[in-house]
C-alpha cells in the first residue's frame, strides 16, 4: 500500500495541466463538466489516500486494534515510518475537513446576507435592484432565484444591452453554475493543486452562460457589446456581491467578447492541434484512472493485512 498510496496525492501534478488544456479546446458547457469532474474525482481519490494512510496508523494502536483483536504489531509496512506518516495525513486530513466546512459554511452565509439584502428591496418578478451607484449585476441562487442588478448598471447600458445583460444571469441561474463552482472550492480544500481549475472553470462557466445568451436573444454582436460594455461600468463592483456568485462582468472579457464575435459555426483546426487535443483527453482520463486505481489498491492491500492478521489471530486461538 505504501506505494500506491502516494498515485492520487501527485496525481494532480499532471492531471491539472492537462485538464486546463484540454478544456481551452471543448464548448463551455463541456468544458465546465470536464473541470468540476475532474476536480470532484481527484479531490475524492486524494481523501481516500490520506484516510488509507491514517487509517494504517491507527490499526497499530492497541485501543484502535483490540475491539478487532488483532495482534500488534501488525504484519506489514514499517513501524517506523507507518507511525509519523499516519499522523502527518491524519493531521491533513482534520486540516482539509475543517477547510471545507469552513468554505461551505461561508458560502452559505455570504448567500444568506446577500438574500437579505435582496429582500430588502423592491423586485419585479425575479429581477432586484439596488440603489447603488456602482455599476454590478450578478446571479443570486436561492428560493426563488434573483437577479440582482444596480441602478448603476441600468443606467450604463441601453434597454436591449440590459436584456442581454438578464438572459446572462439567468443561463448561470438556469444552469445552477454555482454548484460548480462550490464542488471545485471544496475540492481545492482537500487538495491545494486543484486551486489550479478555479480559473479556468469560471471562465468556461461565463462563456457557457455568454453562448446562452446570445442564442436567447439571437444576436451574437449585440451580445458582445452588452458584456463589453457592462465590464467597462462594472470596474468597481458592488459591496453587497458575494464572492462565490457568478456575474457577466467577471472572468477575462475581452476573450469572452472575442470569442462571440467569431464565427458561429467552428473553425477547422490543423491535424497537430487535433493530436494534441487527444493527447489532452489521453492524459486527463488516465490520471483520474490512476488516482482511482492506486485508491482502490491502496484500499485492497490494507485490506488484505487486516485479513492476514485476522486470520493469524484466530489460528493462534486455536
């Protein structure tokens, strides 16, 4: 075990790379599943190392090996270094837990003030404006879903901008965009390396809800230039925006109005690129499979020591 153990805590160091290539390559939509997979897998893979690695201490315990009966000290693996490695991934462990309670519960509250300050003001079907000067606009999930926009950003933008500027939130409403980007903040919590899919998820996320966009109001160039514009009045975003909600001013804007202007239909891309593009996909799906597999072999071969030990246990007794 003490070998395949260590495969999902490095897988990352490849896996990530591959995964932001690769995803510059997909639709947003995809690109965005890829991301939040991606991490979701080797965050979990990499929890299961370190719970393995802690759990191979802890059976060399007397307190933790007597409710089992097995006999100490048990075969396989040495003392030595199983002793200091259990209690450094036992120590990770309680830190990345405590990481990622704390996320979720500040994400849970940064919503609930933004909520109340929401209610606070007048809306109109699922739109709210704040009387703010700043020009913001953002997708506030909850029960029901708002829209919340400042007077700011009304004035900066003309009545087909602003409907443009509203399907936007929408898509990131509709499509529930701030799961993902919660499933990757706690994934980066049980493994710092993930903090790498961060940006390039909340980029795929704005284009995903720019492509929507733009196919609801059925012009690609009015489209850019309301994103274009709104970025431009939203330099100073609003003080009552939460950090963990999703808005159209936010992410690399000049990429994003780039690539709507472009031609709907895609552009052929050379024979290398589409080589690379497989090598990508290659290398993304064998990380995983490898985080995967030196999780469950890791698992197997504890397994198989507790068994041993028990079996030994009982031919002793007899």
């Amino acid at each position: 075990m003490i070998f395949a153990v260590w495969i999902p805590l490095l897988v990352p160091l490849l896996a990530v790379p591959a995964a932001r290539r690769l995803a510059e390559w997909l639709p947003p939509r995809a690109a965005a599943w890829l991301l939040t997979g991606c991490a979701a897998a080797l965050a979990a893979c990499a929890t299961a190392a370190l719970v393995l690695l802690a759990a191979a201490g802890a059976l060399r315990l007397p307190a933790v090996a007597a409710p089992g009966h097995l006999p100490l000290p048990l075969a396989g693996g040495d003392p030595a270094l199983t002793a200091p490695v259990a209690y450094a991934a036992g120590t990770l462990l309680t830190f990345c837990a405590v990481a990622a309670v704390r996320r979720a519960l500040g994400h849970r509250a940064e919503l609930r003030t933004a909520r109340r300050t929401a209610d606070a003001h007048a809306t109109a079907g699922d739109l709210c404006v704040l009387p703010d000067p700043a020009a913001d606009a953002y997708a506030l999930p909850g029960r029901p879903d708002r829209i919340v926009v400042t007077a700011g950003m009304l004035r900066a933008l003309t009545p087909a901008e602003r409907e443009v500027l509203f399907a936007h939130e929408r898509a990131h409403l509709t499509g529930r965009h701030h799961h993902f980007l919660l499933t990757v903040a706690l994934a980066a919590a049980c493994h710092p390396l993930l903090c790498g899919l961060r940006a390039p998820l909340s980029y795929a996320l704005e284009r995903w809800a720019d492509e929507s966009a733009a196919a609801q109001v059925g012009d690609r160039r009015l489209t850019a230039r309301a994103i274009g514009r709104a970025a431009l009045a939203g330099s100073r975003p609003s003080p009552h925006r939460p950090s963990a909600v999703l808005g159209a001013t936010a992410g690399p804007v000049p990429r994003r109005v780039a690539a709507l202007l472009s031609p709907g239909r895609p552009v052929a891309r050379p024979r290398t690129r589409s080589g690379a593009r497989r090598l990508a996909a290659a290398a993304v799906l064998a990380c995983v499979a490898c985080s995967a597999a030196g999780a469950l072999d890791a698992a197997a071969d504890l397994h198989r020591t507790v068994e041993r030990a028990e079996t030994a246990q009982g031919e002793a007794g007899r």
